[in-house]
C-alpha cells in the first residue's frame, strides 16, 4: 500500500475534492472556502510539497516571499489560503505548510486549539509529545513515512498553536534543533 492509499483511508480528499466514505465526520469548510479544510502530509490543494515556487508563482499562487536562510524562502499562499496557510520553500522546492488557524485540520481530525492530550486521544500510538534539543519546548509529531505533522505549542496559552506538515528532515529537524538552511 502507498503513503497515498494510507492518507486516503484516514479521511484525506482524493482528487477532485471527494472524501472516502471512511471519512471521519463531514469536513469543515470556513466561510469564503469551498474546497475541503484538510492540510495532510502532502499538503494542500495546490500547495503540495515539492511544489515548484517558480510554478506556483507563475500561476497566480503565491502572494509575496520573503528570504530567510540559505536557499530556505518563506511564503503567503493566495485565494482561499491567503491567511490562513503559510509556507517556505527550499531550494525552489515546497517544504512545509503551515497554520496558525483552525480549520485547517489533519486527515485524523486534529486542528490548532486542541490540547496536546486532545491529540493524544485522537493519534495513540502513532504519535508522540516531544522536547526540542535544548529542551525548552514541545510538540506533538505525527510520522507518516518520510514526512511529518508536528503540532507545537501556543506562546501564550496551553496547547497547539500552530500545526505543519512536510518533511521530518526539514520540519521536525527545525523543532529540534532550530531553523535549518
């Protein structure tokens, strides 16, 4: 079976923006939204990692950039996404998708509010609360192949504030051990 036909089971959109009957519960869609509010280890709509940034900012997909470190772009997604996804780019290359928003929410269910003991409930065993190196935060990681859901904590109050995808050598590796270029 393929990281494809697992994300499918656990209730991602399959092309075309159908849902598997499997699906758990029916998908929020925000006002001014009319796709489905699911951000997986691929991404999102056409914001898959891997994406091209010169593609997609050809394509009327990208709002603005703003350099970081090495080759690492940041990046505001346009349309529905506009505040509500942010993105960075690696060598010219999509590497991470994130929210500061709910929905949002993982194929599983999981969104930017919940408490880390929410997601414990809803991932068990296939996830786990983790420190980074110099062990003054945490997040919960989610491993699905190569790649990554990593909900991490809120500055100000207790639990996710903020949930992205891509991955583990680029997102987790940026939890733990700081910004990688």
């Amino acid at each position: 079976m393929g990281e494809g036909s697992a994300l499918e089971d656990a209730g991602a959109p399959l092309a075309g923006g159908a849902t598997p009957a499997s699906a758990r519960g029916p998908l929020a869609v925000a006002v001014g939204h009319s796709h489905p509010q699911v951000l997986s280890v691929d991404g999102v709509g056409v914001y898959r990692i891997g994406a091209s940034l010169a593609a997609l900012t050809a394509n009327g997909h990208i709002d603005w950039t703003a350099p970081a470190c090495g080759t690492v772009v940041h990046a505001g997604a346009t349309g529905s996404w506009a505040g509500v996804i942010l993105l960075a780019f690696r060598d010219g290359r999509l590497v991470e998708v994130g929210t500061a928003t709910a929905p949002p929410r993982s194929p599983a269910g999981a969104t930017v509010g919940m408490s880390f003991d929410e997601l414990e409930a809803i991932y068990g065993r296939r996830g786990s609360l983790i420190r980074n190196d110099a062990g003054d935060a945490e997040a919960y990681l989610v491993r699905v192949g190569s790649r990554v859901e990593l909900f991490t904590g809120h500055p100000i109050r207790p639990g996710v504030g903020y949930f992205q995808v891509g991955p583990a050598s680029f997102v987790e590796r940026n939890f733990r051990q700081g910004v990688c270029c």
